[in-house]
C-alpha cells in the first residue's frame, strides 16, 4: 500500500506486477527525483512510472530470481518469471522442480515432466544464468577508468587478479560473479552437476555448467598460486628470523667470550699478587 497526499501517486488504484523487494530502492528515489549513485542497487528496478500510470509495464521487471544459502554456501537457485512459472534447481543434487504458482500457489504439482513446458524450461535456465551469483558474463562489457574513461573488459581480466579489480570496480560485481566471488570462494563452492536424461535442455545447461567449472578451476589456481606466494613468504621470513637469531646469538657469545677473557686477565692478576715468588722478584729487582 502506498500513499502520497498531493503527489504523483493516484488515489483509489491498485497495481499487479512481479516486482521485487530490492525495486524500491531505484523506485522511491525517481520518485523523489534523486540520482540513484553509481555502483548502488544495481539490482533495482524502479516501478515508479507503472505507479502513476498502469499501462507503462515496459520497463518493469521480466524474472525475479531467490538464493537458498546454507553455511553461507549457494545450495538452490530459483527463478520466477513474468507469467508466474516458477523453477527451482539445486545445486546439490541437480533436481528441478516447476510450478505455476499462479494456478498451484502451494506448489504441489510439479510440472518439470510436462512436455509443453520443455522450451520454457530452458529459457528459464538461462536466466537464471543471467542473473544469478555464482555466473559469469561471456560478453565483453565497460568499466569506467579512474579518469573518467571507458574501457572494454570481459570477466578474464577481472579472473587474473580478481581480488583487487573486484574490489576497485563494481562492473566486475556485477558482470562476473563467479570469477569475483574469489574474495569470498566458498558460497559458489558447490558445482552444481550434469543433469541426466533426454531432455532438450540438458545440453544447454551442460554446457554452461561446463563454463563454470573451468572458471572455477581458474579460480582455485589463483588460491593455489595465492598459498604458494605466501607460503615463499613464510619461508622467506623464516629464514630472516633464522639469521636474525643467529647474529642475535652469535653477538652473545662475542660478549660472553670477552667478559670470560677479562675474568682470566683479572684472575691472572689476582694470582700473581698473591703468588710469594712474584713478591721475590719484585724484592730482588727493587735491590738492584
């Protein structure tokens, strides 16, 4: 329910769209005629124009995708689209389950099986690829410079050093998922599996599924990589703490051993005094 005395929201109408809870983001601030700031809610749509006018649905949201997590760990992915066909898929165990939820709004028939669902399926797979956390863009895209400038990229070169370009440039958040989920590797850590049977879709979705284990494969390079940079560190380190002790200890013996041999020159002396024949020679040179 939305209301706003004296604005741009009509009284006494009612709106029925699929929409999303992240939309009101961008919607409240086209509404307010502020610029969304860039880099922000990049995943909002604003429905502000569908608001005031019922029939501007063209730039409304066409899917809306939910992520089951568990341990922090993408577990299922789900897609809803415009026309209330729901798909769910896990990554677990590569089971999928359709609903139309606005005909079966508990989801108790499953409609995977169903052969006139077969294309709808596979347009759903898709994008569910599209817009999911754990895909890749396989287009070159742009990304803006610190000058201002654009450059054309493509999830690549964000896979060479993602830890730094991820954080530096929100395009990569965005457009490459998987390969800047490095930063936090162990929510995309399930591959989901080659689904089995005769379906037109299985191949499809093979192959994407394919493309993401080899970025992934990319990814745990970089971290073997990583562990052995830093494990040369740690050896590198050790090594200096090693001489460090050693010219630490070599440096305490110096000093023992002079102390020692000042305690002989003072023993020797101590010695001498003491010894009667050391007095005769001193009595017999004082004589002469």
């Amino acid at each position: 329910m939305m209301r706003w005395d004296n604005g741009p929201i009509p009284k006494g109408e009612s709106r029925s769209h699929l929409l999303g809870l992240n939309d009101l983001f961008a919607t409240l601030c086209e509404l307010a005629g502020v610029t969304v700031p860039e880099g922000q809610a990049a995943d909002s749509i604003s429905f502000a124009e569908f608001i005031q006018n019922k029939e501007k649905t063209d730039k409304l949201r066409k899917q809306v995708g939910v992520w089951t997590y568990k341990a922090g760990i993408l577990q299922e992915e789900s897609i809803i689209r415009k026309d209330k066909l729901k798909l769910i898929f896990s990554r677990v165990d590569g089971h999928m389950e359709l609903y139309d939820t606005e005909a079966d709004l508990s989801e108790t028939n499953n409609l995977i099986d169903v052969e006139s669902y077969r294309d709808d399926v596979k347009e759903m797979l898709f994008l569910m690829k599209q817009i999911g956390p754990c895909h890749d863009n396989k287009d070159s895209f742009f990304i803006k410079k610190e000058d201002g400038t654009l450059k054309e990229t493509n999830c690549r070169w964000f896979r060479n050093a993602p830890k730094q370009r991820c954080n530096n440039h929100y395009e990569g958040q965005m457009e490459c998922r998987l390969s800047c989920s490095f930063n936090s590797p162990k929510v995309c850590s399930i591959k989901p599996p080659k689904l089995k049977g005769s379906s037109e879709y299985e191949s499809f979705h093979n192959e994407n599924i394919s493309t993401e284990t080899t970025f992934a494969a990319s990814n745990t390079n970089i971290t073997t990589e990583t562990t052995l940079a830093t494990s040369n560190t740690n050896i590198t380190t050790e090594t200096t703490l090693t001489t460090s002790n050693t010219a630490k200890y070599t440096t305490t013996a110096c000093i023992f051993s002079v102390i020692a041999l000042v305690a002989c020159v003072l023993i020797d002396i101590i010695n001498r005094r003491m010894d009667p024949r050391y007095e005769t020679v001193k009595t017999e040179e004082m004589v002469l």
